[in-house]
C-alpha cells in the first residue's frame, strides 16, 4: 500500500505540475474575465456611423410614418446613459424616400443595388402596393428588404416591426375599428412559472417562488459538462503515461519493486486526486461567480457530494480502460483506434442529453442513467433538475458503476500485466479480451 | 539449510514459455553471496528472461521448478533487497534526475534516500545534474543514473542487465570500479554481457545459456579446463603465410598480427610448430586455453542461422 500511494504521489504530481493542467485551470477564469473584457471594450466601439436605407413605397402611405418613427429612434433610442454620460451605442436610421416614377420595379431594384454598391446606402426597401389590403393572402403582397450585409439584423427587425405596426393601424382604420380599443382587447398575459406552495415549520404556507428557466437548465447541463470535462482531462492521458512507461522500458525497473496491480492502482489513485482537484478548483470557482452575480442560491449544494462520488468511480472506470489500452499497444497510432469505442462511451450521455433533461423522471431516463458507462453523468443532470429522483437511484447506479469499474480495474491490471513488458507489434483487442479473462 | 545461506539466488529446474516459444527450459542455477556471476549467452537465449525471472518481473512456469532469492519462496513481491539495471534505459524523461532516483529509492521502501543520492550523483560526476531533467542527459550519463537507481538503497543483490554497452572506456571504467567495490561491501552482482573481455576478467563464475538450455556453468578456470590446452597462438612472419593449409589445425581466428589455432585431438603442439617454422619465421608461440570468446562461438556458431530465427521469434520476450 506504501508502494502504491508512492506511485499516486508521483503520478499526481507530475500530473498537477505540467503545462497543460495550469493552462486548463486558468482557462475558466480566463475565458470569463476575458469574455467580460472583450464586451466591455467592445461596448464603446460599436459602428455608430449613420445606416442609411432607400424606402421605395409603393402605396404612399406608409413612408410618413416611418420616417416619424426613424426620427423619434434617432432622438432617443440609441443613447445610453445619463446627462454627461449620455453616449450613442446605436447607429442612427436615416431615411430616403425614393419615388417609383416611371421607371420599372425590376430596373429600379437594380439601380439601389449599384447605389448599396458603391456604399451610399446600407439597405433598401421594396412595399408593394397591395400591402395595405387585409384580403390578400401574405404570399401576395410583398415587402422587401435588400441589402449586402445579412448578418445586420438590427435594421431589417426593426423595419419589420415598425411597419407591421402601421400596416395593422391603417387596417384597423381601414375597417372602421378604433386600434386603440382593439389593442387593449387583444394584449397578451404571461404565464407565470412556479415551483410548489411548501409549509414551513411553525405551519404557515411559503408561497412559491418563482423559477428561474434559465438556471433549471443551465445547472444540471453546467455539472454534467463539468464532469465530462474532468473525465477528459484527467483520464485520457493515463494513456500516454502508461504508454511511455511502457516504451521507455520503465515498467520493468517499476515492476521490478512493486507487483503490477499495485502500480496501475497507484497511477489510478492518482489520476483520481487529479480530477478531484480540478473539480474542486472549477466548483469553487463556479460558486464564488455566482455568488458575486447574487444568484448563489442556484448552487447545487444538495447534489454535490454525489457529483464528486461519481466523478471519482467515473475516473475509474475509464482510467482502467485507458491503462490497459496504453499498455497494450506499442504506439499512439495503435491507440488511436481502440480509444473510439471508449471515447464513443464516454460521450454517449450526451446523445440522450436533451431527452434526459426534458422527462428527467421518465422510465427511459431512469434505464439509461442505470447503464453503468453513463450512469455518473446522466444521474447527476436528473439529479439537479428539480424535483430531483429518489435517493435509491443513485445509491443503485452507483452500485453499479462500482462493480463496473472493479471489473474494469481487474481486467485492465490482467492486460497491463502482460501487455506493459510486451514489445513488438501491439494487441489486438481480441487478444487484449482473452488476457482480462484468462490472467 | 547452510547452502541457503551461502547462495543468495536457487534455481531449480525452471522453465519458462511463451506461447510456443521455450524461453528457459529446465534451468538449475545456484549464484554464491558475494559473487560476481556473469550471464553471457547470444541474443534471444533466454539471459533477460532469467534475470527477470529472479527480479520476480516474469513468474515461471506453474508447476516447473521454483526461485529462490535471499531465501526468499515469494512469488508476488518484488523484493526490495535487490537492485535492478534493466537492459534498455528506463528513466521518466521529463522529471529531474534527482526526482527520478527519489522515486526508485522510494518504490525500493527507502525514506530518506536524498543523502545517498547526492553522494552517488557527485561520486558519478553528475552532481550538476542533479536538477537537470533527465532528456538531456546523454546515453552514457542516463546509463549512471541507472545504475545508480539500481544500487542506490544497498541492496544485497544487484542484477545488471548489460551494464556496458555503449558505455565509452572511461564511463566503463567508473561502473566497472563501482560493481567491484560493491562485491568488496558483500553485495552479490550477477550481470550479463556480450563482451567475453569484461566476463573472463570481473566474473567469478560466468554462465552460458543458449537456446533457453544452460551451456556453460563455473569458474572460468573450470570452463576452460573442459576444453583442454588446444589452442596456440601464433605471431609468423612470412609470404603467404597460410595456417589453414597446415595438417592438424581445426581452425584459425585471424585478428591480424596475432592468430588462434586450433589443434585437432591428438595433434602434437611440436610438429606444429616445426610445421610453423617450414612456412615463415616463429616470432610468438603460445600453448594455451581456448578463450571464452573461443569458447562462446564454438557453441553458438554452428547454428548461426538458426540463432538467428530464435533471435527474431523471441525478441518479443527476451
């Protein structure tokens, strides 16, 4: 046991200690102070610069009102901030009235294409005359809005909403309805999303809060992908560790003081530390964040001991199967190949991802969460999703993933024992199978 | 009882295979304390597998034979009291060489090696080294590193797995005194070689396996005897000097200015040298005792081409 955690010692120092484990505990931090960053420079350096965009309205009535509507956004709309600090944030919308004359929509269309061009205008508009008309199918009448630039939304979602607006209006008068009269009738309500009405100690009844979509989705979703995450980084690279003590022939002095079970449960107990370590950084920080955002009552404190739980039988279950692949093959290319299959399993929570968290209590969720290779992920997103499942499945997916990972444990030491002095040509999986079951 | 106190490794009647291949067959080995037993024997016959075998890395077969080391039946653990300098380097790259040689020293149940290591890197010249990662050093200077891993923790048994190769003469040199004064402090060192040199003049008792069979097994003196006086050496100086023509001799080593033949049974040392004197002028005449380099390929020539399909059929293993 001495020997072993010798082993653990080093495995998790050197794992701690390299680049690439710095670099992915700074990365979190990094890519939200710097997402922050970026937005925060990003803020005062919007295009400002005037949009300009051609109306070509072709019943006449409809480009007063824009305009007026333009002007009035132009006025207010686009600042933020107060007094000294008022500052624009927005392009304004400038209008220009074109007149279809005599000329042709087709060649007209061509001629505000050339102008869009040679960069006079953003964007241009197309009203048809019949728009206007309540009895013509949408198909029908139609209003175009042209530009270069598909990716600027802004303008094309706020045209479309100021029209429609006055198009409903002029129906509206066109059909002797008051619009005022008519938009109070047809307002929508919202919905209100609640939990449950609980009682308190002392009998009086908590009226239930409010709850918050976002964070329902986002917690479980955020704990699995962290738990992925951990997995990836910390027990992939067993491999290349078990294959460097292979090819580097320095299994045979490590065999030569500890017998072979004990050292890959060395490297296992290690690489553990490792990923408790990450997560624990990762956590702390996830807490601290939303903490400082006020929103640290959607920590998930009730699901956390399991979540390391798992993640620690998780790491286990496939550091195994990593040793045994490392000490079975004789280079990464060989590798390559026999890490699909694993990776395929270690992914396949998130094929059923978006089942899982719309029915987390289904029965189907409950079977594929029971599957031991899913079993740590899927468990805890049904977990965190409120109302969360009975505490037997757990206790019973855990149990299973333990005997999961005592199997794989025995059958990858059987395979680093034979495999890690092997040199030569690397083992085929059949090869590696008959090795777990034989000895 | 007594005889297990005096040897510190038993074999006996050990085999060992893998697959079809048999790797060791039937071995009977006993190595004296405070011996220097060499292993020679062709590439592929089986020297690494035995040496793993009394590192307890590889087990034998079931039921064929048993090892005993330091008195020792274990069959699991390693044991701690003997050091190991395996054939092909084996050093964690990207830690230091102190790091590294903390690490063996601990895996050998040590707890405070740091003192030793300091004394064994500085007696090497590799105390500048000491915070250097190990991937620069350069092949001669990781081959000390390993063998300071091997006998760091004073074990009373040191295998070494070709200690030399590629080691240049002053490199050679420091290990050669370094085993040496191991055996002055009673510790027990087998090591196999392919250089006859090394073996004829550190071992005391040298042991030839070929094939997975043992071949050879003694003191030089007592190998050397088995082969008789049938060997001269020869310095001539003549035209055409051809020893082969000559009746009686079996066989000439050339080296140049000096020649090794070797007499056929019954052939007269004096008739050979009158017949020496007719061809050329005599300048050295030596009766002696074929060397173990004579010896080893007298074995492991006839077979050369078979040698070498063991050789490939059995790199996996040894």
């Amino acid at each position: 046991m001495r020997k072993t955690m010798i082993v653990a010692v080093r495995e998790y120092l050197v794992s701690v200690k390299t680049k690439a484990f710095v670099i992915g505990l700074l990365m979190m931090p990094l890519m939200m102070g710097g997402s922050i960053l970026v937005g925060a420079l990003m803020e005062g350096r919007v295009d400002t610069k005037d949009k300009r965009i051609a109306v070509v309205d072709s019943t006449g009535r409809l480009f007063e009102g824009l305009d007026a509507a333009a002007r009035q956004r132009n006025d207010s709309a686009i600042f933020q901030g107060e007094g000294a600090a008022r500052k624009q944030t927005l392009p304004r919308f400038v209008l220009e009235k074109v007149d279809t004359g005599t000329t042709d929509m087709q060649r007209l269309s061509l001629q505000l294409s050339d102008r869009i061009r040679k960069g006079e205008l953003m964007a241009f508009v197309l009203i048809g005359p019949d728009v206007i008309d309540a009895g013509k199918a949408p198909g029908q009448s139609t209003l175009d809005y042209y530009s270069n630039t598909p990716t600027y939304n802004d303008a094309r979602q706020w045209l479309t909403g100021v029209l429609n607006e006055q198009i409903q209006q002029l129906r509206l008068e066109g059909a002797a309805f008051d619009p005022k009269v008519v938009r109070q009738l047809t307002q929508r309500l919202p919905v209100g999303n609640l939990g449950l009405t609980e009682m308190d100690a002392s009998g009086n009844i908590i009226r239930a809060v409010e709850t918050n979509q976002a964070a329902n989705f986002l917690v479980p979703f955020a704990m699995m992908f962290l738990m992925f995450m951990v997995i990836m980084a910390t027990t992939t690279p067993l491999l290349n560790s078990t294959l460097e003590e292979k090819t580097q022939r320095i299994a045979e002095v490590l065999l030569a003081s500890i017998p072979p079970f004990e050292l890959m449960v060395g490297k296992l107990i290690g690489i553990v530390g490792v990923s408790l370590t990450m997560a624990t950084v990762y956590l702390t920080g996830a807490y601290a964040a939303l903490n400082r955002a006020g929103y640290a009552q959607f920590f998930p404190w009730q699901s956390i001991w399991w979540f390391l739980g798992f993640l620690c039988l998780a790491v286990l279950m496939y550091g195994s199967i990593f040793i045994a692949i490392g000490a079975a093959v004789s280079d990464m290319k060989e590798a390559q190949s026999m890490m699909t299959p694993v990776m395929l399993m270690v992914v396949s929570p998130m094929f059923v991802l978006q089942y899982v968290i719309r029915e987390p209590a289904s029965t189907l969720s409950l079977m594929m969460s029971l599957f031991p290779p899913a079993t740590p992920m899927l468990m805890i997103i049904r977990q965190t999703i409120p109302p969360g499942i009975p505490v037997w499945q757990p206790i019973l997916g855990a149990v299973l993933v333990i005997l999961m990972s005592l199997v794989c444990v025995f059958a990858a030491g059987r395979i680093f024992r034979v495999g890690i002095l092997m040199q030569g040509k690397g083992a085929k999986i059949s090869e590696m199978f008959r090795w777990a079951l034989r000895g | 009882m007594i005889r297990r106190q005096m040897n510190v490794v038993e074999i006996e009647n050990v085999t060992k295979t893998f697959g079809q291949h048999v790797a060791v067959n039937s071995l009977t080995l006993a190595v004296p304390q405070g011996s220097i037993y060499g292993f020679i024997g062709p590439n592929g016959s089986g020297k690494t597998t035995t040496l793993r075998m009394i590192m307890r890395i590889y087990h034998p077969d079931p039921g064929a034979g048993a090892i005993r080391v330091l008195g020792e039946m274990s069959t699991t653990a390693a044991s701690d009291r003997v050091g190991y300098l395996p054939e092909e380097r084996g050093l964690y790259k990207k830690m230091k060489v102190s790091e590294v040689l903390r690490f063996y020293a601990q895996l050998k149940g040590h707890r405070n090696p740091n003192p030793l290591i300091r004394s064994w890197l500085d007696r090497m010249g590799l105390l500048e080294y000491s915070d250097k990662k190990v991937e620069v050093l350069s092949k001669g200077m990781s081959q000390k590193v390993q063998f300071i891993s091997a006998v760091l923790t004073e074990p009373q048994l040191v295998i070494l797995d070709e200690p030399f190769s590629g080691l240049d003469p002053v490199n050679a040199d420091v290990l050669r005194e370094a085993v040496l004064e191991l055996r002055r402090k009673g510790t027990t060192v087998i090591f196999s070689t392919h250089d006859m040199a090394v073996a004829e003049k550190m071992c005391d008792f040298i042991f030839m396996i070929y094939k997975g069979n043992k071949v050879l097994d003694g003191t030089l003196n007592s190998i050397q005897d088995r082969y008789g006086q049938d060997t001269v050496r020869v310095r001539v100086e003549g035209d055409n000097f051809d020893a082969r023509t000559i009746p009686g001799v079996e066989k000439v080593n050339d080296f140049g200015r000096l020649q090794e033949l070797r007499m056929t049974p019954n052939t007269n040392s004096q008739m050979l040298l009158s017949e020496l004197m007719k061809r050329g002028r005599v300048e050295h005449f030596e009766l002696t005792r074929p060397s173990l380099h004579d010896i080893f390929v007298r074995i492991a020539r006839p077979t050369a081409e078979a040698m070498l399909s063991t050789e490939q059929s059995g790199a996996a293993h040894a």
